[in-house]
C-alpha cells in the first residue's frame, strides 16, 4: 500500500505516519555486509542516502543536522583539538567539524565503508574535506575502538549514527558510554544524535538515564527541525562530567566560516526545552 510508483516513503510503524518523497530515479541499491544502502535522485530535495529503509540524508537539508550535531558541541568545549566522529560515513560531520581550526585531528570510525564510498561518489560536497590532512577515516567498529583506545584520548566524541537498532544498537547503552568516558580528557564532551522528542521521548529519557550513571553528570538536549526524520523534529544530546553551562558565545558570533543553520542565537534556542519534555526528565 505504500509502495507508490515514483515516491519513496519512509513508514513508522510505531506512529501510525510515514514520509514520503517524490523520486525521479533510484540511482543505487546495494547490501553491504552490515546493512542495505540506497540512493535516490528526488524531485526537490535532490540526491537522498536511505539506510535499511530509513532516510539518512539528502541533500536539501542534511545541513540542519550536521551543523547541530557539531557546532553546538565544538564551542561547548573550550578547546576541541582532537574530535572522533563515530558512524557519520557520509562525512558530513566530518565536514563541519574540520571548519574549526583548533581541531587538529578529526577521525571517522565508520563501521561500514562503503557510506563513504557511496558518499563521495552521490554526495561529493560533504566529502569535499576527505582530504584535509588533519582528517582521518577508519573503517571499523566503533564500539571496539572506544573499548580499545586509551584513556584520556579525545576532547570530543560525536555519535552520528543511524536510529538504535541494528549496526548502531550498541551506541546507547552504559558500557559504550563509559568507554567514551574514559577516552575524554578531562573537560572533553560526548554529542549524541538523540532521534526524536516527539516519537522517542523514552529512548531520549533512557540516554539521559544511562549517560548519568556511566559518569556523565552534565546533559543538554539540543533540538531542531529535520523535515526528512520521523516527525520532523530532531534532537541532540551533549554530555559530559564537567558542567556545561555556558558555551563561547563570543566565538560563535565571530566565528570564522559560513553556517546556513547554526548561529549564537539558534545555539542559545535549541537547549530551550518543551514542556513535556522538562518534566518527562526531571528524575533523569
Ligand atoms: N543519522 C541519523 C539518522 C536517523 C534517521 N532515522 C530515520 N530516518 N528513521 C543521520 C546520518 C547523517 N550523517
């Protein structure tokens, strides 16, 4: 019933609704060891990357997501010069947090290499930094290589991951956050994406649940729309074991590159909370 000819639709199962995008052509399909991988040319939000069924990319507005999953974090620490992005094989976090020149090392650890090979092929701008000589992509677990990195490693750890089933299940939970723990230097922060508050209020309760008890006293949700994501309404989620309280706002405002998205004012919006969900975490 939802396969119309000449639109991909993303259902949700769970929330009776589902997305759907006219499509010119499937350009490419392909199961790769760890998941299937299509990409489709669509009618207005140009090239989309969709993973096991569910939208990943495209190319009209995947600047939402990349700017807040790595802007917010970047100037939340005061000195971010090593960065890992864990998952992210698009590389279009990548992408954003090589803009900041204090980072001098950013390293992907992409489970799944061939997100990137497909990326650089259909997605060629967000790989437009592949080559930056502080960038580094490793095509491994993620999970093995925080498990297996020495402490003190990173000032920052983004998790770009699909939703937490699959591949990416292992990214939510306690054993995984404290190995990150344990590879941040002191003051170092870990950005999560965090699916939606609307349609995964109990996942993101769970996050905070499961982040506090792994050592991460600190936690911000940052929210903000994704018109290609279940509900349209996304979030992120910054923790870390020092306060979080203010990030360097006079940066922001000077900061040294173009964003479409992510601003001083966006950044002070986004940690503004809705109703439900300050006291859906009030206990968390
Ligand atoms: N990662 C988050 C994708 C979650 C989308 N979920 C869905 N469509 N059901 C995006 C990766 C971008 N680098």
């Amino acid at each position: 019933m939802f396969e119309q000819e000449g639109w991909f639709t993303e259902v949700y199962p769970h929330h009776g609704s589902a997305f759907s995008l006219r499509v010119k052509e499937k350009l490419h399909e392909e199961q790769t060891p760890f998941q299937k991988i299509e990409i489709y040319d669509t009618e207005w939000f140009g090239k989309l990357m969709v993973i096991d069924g569910c939208t990943m990319v495209s190319e009209r507005e995947n600047f939402l997501y990349h700017e807040m999953m790595t802007h917010p974090v970047l100037y939340t620490h005061s000195s971010p010069e090593t960065v890992w992005i864990i998952g992210g094989g698009d590389c279009g976090s990548l992408r954003e947090v090589l803009r900041h020149r204090e980072v001098k090392t950013a390293v992907q650890i992409e489970i799944d290499e061939r997100v990137t090979r497909l990326a650089e092929t259909y997605f060629p701008d967000l790989c437009e930094s592949n080559r930056d000589p502080r960038a580094e992509l490793l095509f491994i677990d993620g999970l093995r290589w925080v498990k297996e990195s020495p402490p003190n490693s990173v000032d920052v750890i983004v998790v770009d991951s699909t939703d937490p089933v699959g591949p990416a299940e292992g990214l939510f939970n306690e054993a995984f956050y404290r190995d990150c723990l344990r590879c941040l230097r002191p003051g170092g922060i870990l950005a999560q994406q965090s699916e939606s508050p609307l349609f995964h209020l109990p996942l993101i309760e769970s996050m905070h649940r499961v982040m506090r008890s792994a050592g991460f006293a600190h936690r911000q949700t940052l929210f903000f729309p994704q018109c290609i994501y279940p509900s349209g309404w996304w979030s992120g989620t910054i923790a870390s074991a020092s306060p979080l309280d203010r990030f360097r706002e006079e940066d922001v405002r000077a900061k040294p590159f173009d964003t479409r998205y992510y601003n001083a004012d966006i950044h002070r919006a986004a940690l503004i909370a809705p109703e439900f969900f300050r006291k859906a975490l009030q206990h968390s």
